[in-house]
C-alpha cells in the first residue's frame, strides 16, 4: 500500500470514529434530555397529588355559590382571598365560636386578628411568581412569609406541612409553578396588636 493510500485510509478512520463519537454523544445528551423531561414531569404530578391530598384549594380557590351549595371557583383555581371583596373587618366570635370564615372560605377572623389564603399561582405580581424553590421551601419550614419575614397566620397549617420532605416541598412548589397564574392581590393579613409578628416560630 502506498503512503497516500495509507494516509487516506487512516484519515477515513478518523472521520468515522470522530462523527461515532459524536453521534453517540448525541444519543447520551438526548437521553439525559429526555431523563431531565421524565423527572420534572414526575415531580410535578408528585406535587399535583401532594395538592390534592392535603386540601390546599379548599382555602386557596375561592368558593361561589353553585346549583348544589357551595362549590369551588376553578377559574379561580388556587388564586386566593378575592381582591373584589377587599379588606374584611373581624368577625366577633360568640358563644363557644373562637373563630369565623368568610363565604369564600379565603378569610379567616380570631384572636389572631383576620388572615386571607395567599395565591399560590405564578403570577408575578401578586403570586407565587417572583418566589424561588428555596423562599417556598423555607416558607414552610419557618412559618414566615417568604420565609423570612411575617408570620403566617392560622388557620395555615405549617406547622403540620413543615413535617414533609425536601422532595415533596419541592414537587408541590414544582406542580404550584406549573397551573395558569391568576392577577389576584391578596389583602395584607390584620394582625391584633397581641401578636407579636417579629417573634420566632416553635
């Protein structure tokens, strides 16, 4: 065989080798592609079910009056105290009644003062938009808004969440992140001068 003969065949070689190479490293970054895919879609049904199972919309999703009673507004889904109806002045407690919950089901009054039920779509502005895994994470760890300021008010019941795993709090941020944001402004919580809403959470 000649030198060029040799040449060529050796430089065939390496093209053919070289474009395997390629090629297989384009299978492998498919493959994890489609991996990554797989296990994002996984976390979010893991949150969808967490949701579901834990309640979150029987205070998050405003309830309307439908044929049958009381039903939730699913155009509303997870979007919180409805900004229309505004700050709502306490209810008086009477009797043996410690506390009182407006029609909605969205608007809380006791001796903590009066709370609403946060939306918890991605809107920007006034959802869950701007907060990141570690905010919500937090969040339910602290009891404190954005894990870092106010106290959450009852009747949210972190304290029982916060008993959930890493990976379940995140799958319920991943599945929160991923249903239709609403534009809802949420009032502020009316906190009584008793609570201290500085104080660490036990």
């Amino acid at each position: 065989m000649s030198k060029d003969s040799a040449h060529m065949k050796h430089s065939f070689t390496v093209v053919v080798m070289s474009l395997t190479t390629v090629a297989m490293a384009g299978c492998s970054d498919t493959r994890l592609s489609v991996s990554a895919a797989a296990a994002a879609a996984n976390r979010v049904q893991r949150g969808k079910y967490l949701v579901s199972v834990v309640g979150c919309s029987d205070c998050h999703t405003p309830m309307k009056m439908g044929p049958n009673g009381p039903e939730p507004d699913l155009t509303r889904f997870l979007s919180g105290h409805p900004e229309q109806m505004g700050p709502l002045s306490g209810a008086k407690p009477q009797g043996p009644w410690l506390w009182a919950g407006a029609a909605t089901s969205t608007a809380f009054a006791g001796p903590w003062g009066v709370s609403y039920a946060a939306n918890l779509t991605p809107d920007q502005n006034t959802g869950l938009g701007i907060w990141t895994e570690d905010m919500f994470v937090k969040a339910i760890r602290t009891g404190r808004h954005m894990g870092a300021s106010r106290k959450i008010l009852p009747p949210m019941p972190w304290p029982a969440f916060r008993n959930a795993s890493d990976e379940d709090l995140k799958a319920v941020y991943a599945y929160l992140r991923s249903v239709p944001p609403v534009a809802n402004h949420v009032p502020d919580v009316q906190a009584t001068t008793t609570v201290d809403m500085t104080a660490e959470n036990r």
